[in-house]
C-alpha cells in the first residue's frame, strides 16, 4: 500500500500498519497479532494539527524531487 508505516501495538508489541491519509480521515487500524483486540486511530482534536503536519511534509517531499 502507499506510504504505508508501522507502529508498535501498545498492548502486545506488533505491528500496527496504517496510512496516514487515511488516519487523519477518521480510519482506525488493528493489530497485527489476531489474539489481540487493540487498534489507534486519532482523536478528532488532533485531525487538524496531525492533518498540516502531513501536507508539511509532503510540500517536503515534493520539494527534493
């Protein structure tokens, strides 16, 4: 998947994939490991902050090309 990261699960350790695009839209993200139940996603307080860092660093991104 495009620009997709990994995160560390909180409760057990595995890895967590998400896109952030999509985070900052409202998606919420599971846990890699099926015995564990944990997922992230964004407080609606932090869409805004979280959504200008994104286009930062893509105006980066786009810059060194």
């Amino acid at each position: 998947m495009k620009d997709q990261q990994q995160i560390d699960c909180p409760c057990c350790g595995q890895k967590i994939y998400i896109q952030p695009q999509l985070l900052v839209r409202g998606s919420s993200f599971s846990c890699s490991n099926p015995r564990c139940d944990a997922s992230v996603a964004l407080s609606h307080s932090s869409y805004s902050v979280t959504n200008k860092a994104l286009n930062k660093l893509e105006k980066m991104r786009q810059s060194q090309l």
